[in-house]
C-alpha cells in the first residue's frame, strides 16, 4: 500500500498480495468507494507511485516529485497518524483533508 497527501486530498494505492475472488473484488471495490473517489493521478504522481515500486527510497521520490509520501510497503497506521500531527502542528490547525 502507499499512500501519499495531497491539499485536496489522499492518494492509496492498494497491490493485493493475490488476486482477489469476484465477491472479495467486489467488497473491496465498495469499501473504497465509500472512503473516496477513483481518479487518475497526475504524471507527477503517477511518476512518484513508479519510483516507489522501482525501488526508489521515500525521501528520495518525495525530494525528485515535490509529493508527501506518508507510507509505503506494509501500512503503519503510526506513520500515518504521525504525519498528520506533524502536519497539523506545523499549519497550527487541521484541514479538512486530515481530520
């Protein structure tokens, strides 16, 4: 899973470590539908999420494509909740994106 912060926004991207059967498929693609909204990402997003599963380090993709990378690999919720405090301390109060 990755997941990278925009202003208007998260960004997840799920890779499911075996395909899925129709009704897990189904469930899953109704989940997410309920948390958001598909979109295709921009190229410089989509240029990020590349680096990622290339191999590049976080910090690297986030210094090359100027993106928020909050997790990616094994979901931590810490490093989530971490960035968002980071976050929200550091503009002194809490968008909506983040609540």
């Amino acid at each position: 899973m990755t997941v990278i912060h925009q202003i208007d926004g998260w960004i997840v991207k799920v890779k499911m470590s075996r395909c899925l059967e129709p009704h897990e498929h189904g469930d899953f693609r109704a989940l997410m539908h309920e948390l958001g909204i598909p979109c295709d990402p921009g190229i410089r997003v989509q240029m990020a999420l590349w680096g990622l599963e290339t191999g590049q380090s976080p910090v690297e993709v986030m210094h090359r494509y100027q993106v928020a990378v909050v997790s990616h690999g094994t979901p931590e919720r810490e490093e989530i909740e971490a960035f968002r405090q980071q976050f929200v301390q550091g503009l002194g109060y809490c968008p909506e994106t983040l609540a």
